[in-house]
C-alpha cells in the first residue's frame, strides 16, 4: 500500500469510526480478559449478555480459581465451545492468583503465558487496559488487510504485527476502527463494496470486477 493509499484508508475509517471503541463490555482489567477469552468464535453481543451474570457470581480471579467447573459451563454455555473457555478461564485465574498476585499482567510476554491467551487476546487487552499501541488481529482485522492489499499474510500474529509497522505512529484506535469496519462494512458475506470510497485500490473489489459479479 502506497503513502496515498495509506492515508485515504486512514481518513475513511476517521469519517466512519470516529469514536471508535471496544464493543466489549467491561469495567476491571479482568473483565475485559475473560470477556476476550469468551469472545472467541461468539458475537460481543452474546458475550455482554452473558458476562453481566458471570461477573454477578464470579468477581476476581480469586472467585473464577476456586469456581465450580459445571456452574461456570452453564453461564457460558451460550458463547460456544464452553467446555474448552471454562477450562481456560478457571486455569488462567489461578495462573493469575498465583503468578501476578490477582493483577492482570500489563505486558505482552507475561499475558500469553496465561491458559488460553494468545497474542490477539493479550493486544487487546494492552490496547484497551494498558494503552499499548498494538492492533490485535482477528478474523475482521485480517480479511480487511488482505481484501485491501494492506498485507498479504494469512497469519494473524504476522499481520499484527505487520499492520504496527506500517501505521507505526497512526496506531491508536486503529484496531477498533478496522474491527467494526469489517464487521458492519467489509464483511465476510455480501460485503459493501458499491458503496465503499476505498474500491479504487482495493484487491477484493477488482477480483469480483473482473469475475463479472460487480
């Protein structure tokens, strides 16, 4: 991506997301983490409507390490995969209690040694608890970049940080912005090409010209 092309991809997403923020919703540090971890493969809209009776019964890491396996299933079960973010949940809370002294730790190296973290998990919250100027990469983060010819990388921790050295110093919210553009804009099924002021150099958008299907 050219400078041209970098700097009119920043100001679309300014014009769209101005106020751009995680959907998630959280009030400690430790929330944030678990709600991440729950996020996995589920909307944030399902996570927020269960995280308020999860956070009711479980309040600290101390509460979720001694908590019961079967109660915890039960709340989240509506997240998906429950089974495997209980385990994670519950095992990450003791890391936490025993490792860090109940805090969520505030770097990138101490984050991902925790039960179910991985380097997007861990960015989020340096991002959103910790003012990291990190861009997590998910599923949206990643079709927008390679749709757009930002990257050409099919992995998500390469494209992180991929993404951090290019907009080095336009970082910012930039993860929030490219999350909800490609959640409510560039999305994975009928994505809103026609309308799109970024068409002109995207890759995705010539593909399907070319296919005859715009």
């Amino acid at each position: 991506m050219n400078k041209e092309n970098k700097q009119k991809f920043l100001d679309y997403l300014d014009l769209l997301f101005a106020d751009a923020k995680c959907e998630l919703n959280f009030s400690t540090p430790f929330e944030l983490l678990i709600s991440v971890v729950l996020s996995a493969q589920c909307t944030d809209k399902r996570v927020n409507l269960v995280t308020p009776i999860l956070f009711d019964k479980y309040r600290s890491p101390q509460d979720f390490a001694n908590a019961d396996i079967n109660e915890v299933e039960q709340i989240i079960k509506p997240c998906g995969l429950y089974k495997n973010k209980t385990k994670n949940i519950i095992q990450l809370s003791k890391q936490i209690v025993e490792n860090y002294n109940g805090i969520v730790p505030n770097n990138l190296k101490d984050l991902t040694t925790l039960s179910g973290v991985g380097m997007k998990t861990a960015k989020v919250v340096l991002n959103n608890v910790y003012g990291e100027k990190v861009i997590a990469v998910d599923t949206h983060i990643l079709r927008v970049s390679n749709r757009l010819g930002i990257v050409d990388e099919k992995n998500p921790d390469k494209c992180s940080i991929k993404l951090e050295k290019m907009f080095k110093g336009n970082i910012d919210n930039l993860h929030h912005k490219m999350v909800l553009f490609g959640r409510y804009y560039c999305k994975a099924i009928k994505p809103c090409c026609g309308d799109c002021k970024l068409k002109d150099f995207c890759k995705y958008y010539k593909k399907l010209v070319k296919q005859g299907k715009m």
